[in-house]
C-alpha cells in the first residue's frame, strides 16, 4: 500500500529488503538492504513484505530457510 503521506509529496523509490523465508512459506525476518530513501516507502515496503507469502525453498526434497533480496518499486502515475 502506498502511503498517503509519500503520494501527496510526490516520492518514489526503490527499496531491497533481505528477507529470510521459513520452512512455511512466511517472511520471519525482514530487513532493509537498501533504503528508498524515504522511511514511509521503506516500512511499507518492509510491511508487505512480511504480508506475503513464498513458495518454500526445497532442497533434497526438504523445504529450508533461506534469504532472498526482494525489490519493491513505489512509482507514481
């Protein structure tokens, strides 16, 4: 969700979140790798992060924790 402060100014961003995805499918950690820029962009980004969910990692037919870098582009127009 884009937050209404950062639409009304006009910012957009880029922000790289790390996130280490559990044997479930569910985000357990999320931290930003790179910032956006602008702190309302990044914890909405870091929000929808851990709202998603994965497809587990399966290795030797076990799913497996791992990290995996996720991009979110907060654009306007």
């Amino acid at each position: 969700v884009y937050p209404n402060s950062s639409r009304r100014l006009g910012e957009t961003g880029v922000v790289m979140l790390r996130v280490l995805i559990g044997e479930k499918g569910l985000a357990e950690q999320v931290v930003v790798q790179k910032s956006s820029g602008y702190t309302n962009l990044d914890e909405a980004g870091r929000q929808a992060v851990l709202r998603a969910l994965y497809k587990p990692y399966i290795e030797d037919g076990k799913a497996i924790a791992v990290y995996a870098l996720v991009p979110i582009n907060f654009q306007l127009g």
